[in-house]
C-alpha cells in the first residue's frame, strides 16, 4: 500500500488543511454509512503523498460501539495539533466542533 501511517505522517509532514479536512470526511463518511466504531486507529490511516488517506483493517465497524474517534483526537493531541485541527474544523464545518470536543 502507498503511503505511511497518520502519526508517522504527521510527525514529519505536518498536519495541512487538506489532510485535516480528509481525516474530517473519513469520519462523517464513517458516520454516513451506519458505522457503530468510529473510533478508528491512527495507525490505521495511511496518507499518501496527495495526502489522500486510506483506512486498512477496519474491524467490528457495524458491531461495536464506540461513536467518537478517541485515537484520532489522541494522536492529534500527543503531536500538540488538536487546536490547529479545531481552528481548521471551525472554518470547514464548524457545525462539528461539539461532536470533535465533546470528549476532550
């Protein structure tokens, strides 16, 4: 598969517009489509050099419940960006921010 792993990327990259945008879109994709795990592994999320992202392995989507993505907002708070994700959610769908905060 091309590209790297979500934290890995970050780390060296930095967190963009649009990859925060498409991590956004993963997630209300994830939503849209009736899935009961959100919670989705960073590691999990590979970016590639468009800074598209693919998700390998989800498992248990339909079955378990865990409706807000805690290992994104981790990983995003481990690398001191959770703010810099926030101010970019707040001018791309800001109707999102009590679902991206409620647990912070």
């Amino acid at each position: 598969m091309e590209g790297e792993p979500l934290p890995s990327y970050i780390k060296k990259r930095g967190l963009t517009q649009k990859l925060a945008k498409n991590i956004i879109d993963l997630v209300e994709e994830f939503k849209r489509l009736g899935f009961t795990k959100i919670d989705i592994m960073a590691k999990h999320i590979f970016v590639d050099n468009q800074q598209n992202i693919m998700v390998i392995d989800p498992r248990k989507t339909y079955t378990t419940n865990y409706p807000y993505p805690t290992r994104i907002v981790r990983t995003l708070k481990k690398l001191n960006l959770f703010d810099d994700f926030l101010k970019i959610l707040s001018n791309y769908k800001p109707h999102l921010i009590s679902f991206w905060t409620k647990k912070d």
